[in-house]
C-alpha cells in the first residue's frame, strides 16, 4: 500500500510539474495561430493601404538651368527621385532653397496600390 501511495505521488508531481504547463503552452499555440489567422484575413481586406510618391517635374526643366548645371546637379543625376529627396543634407532636412522652391509646392503624389 505504501509503494501504491509512492507511485500515485509520483505519478501527480510527473503531472503537475510537465502535464499542465505542457497543455498550457498547447493552449497558447492554438490561440496565436488563430489570431494570425485572423491578422492575415484582414490585412488583405484594408483598400485604404497606400505607398504616396510624389511625381518629379524636374526643377533643371522648371528653372531651365544650363547644360554646365544640370552636369554639377545630383538631382539631374537621379532623374527617377524627386529633387528635393536628393537635395536633403545628412540630417535627412530639407534645403531652404527646396522648401521655397515652386517644384516642390506643386508636386503632385501619385498613389500606388499596394
């Protein structure tokens, strides 16, 4: 009787301590997969979701700087990329020459469905 009380000690210490944090964890498993489930359902389902880029006029064009300009200018180097995104210093600021320029107050965004 004494071995009998020994095993079922055992046998409830084996279950308390591995059993009930194991389906604890099991619990929680399902439970993050269920709401990445629903996560993912309704990430595809947001229209509003927009990367905004904003159209380059080409300030060498607007301000009709001279061939020996456009050489020196970086922005005239990356025609793809507005230029006042290539004129910004090493902090990631604006130029006070961009900021009042007529370019970049009449730059139109252009929306791109993600």
């Amino acid at each position: 009787m004494e071995n009998l009380n020994a095993i079922m000690s055992v046998t409830l210490g084996v279950i308390l301590r591995l059993a009930i944090p194991i389906a604890i964890t099991l619990l929680a498993v399902i439970g993050l997969k269920r709401l990445d489930q629903y996560w993912q359902a309704h990430a595809g389902s947001n229209p509003t979701l927009a990367i905004v880029k904003p159209k380059n006029t080409g300030c060498w064009d607007v301000k009709h700087c001279s061939a020996e300009d456009k050489a020196k200018c970086n922005a005239y180097a990356h025609p793809e990329t507005p230029c006042w995104q290539v004129k910004r210093n090493k902090q990631g600021q604006l130029s006070e020459a961009c900021v009042g320029c007529q370019v970049f107050h009449a730059a139109v965004p252009v929306t791109i469905q993600l």
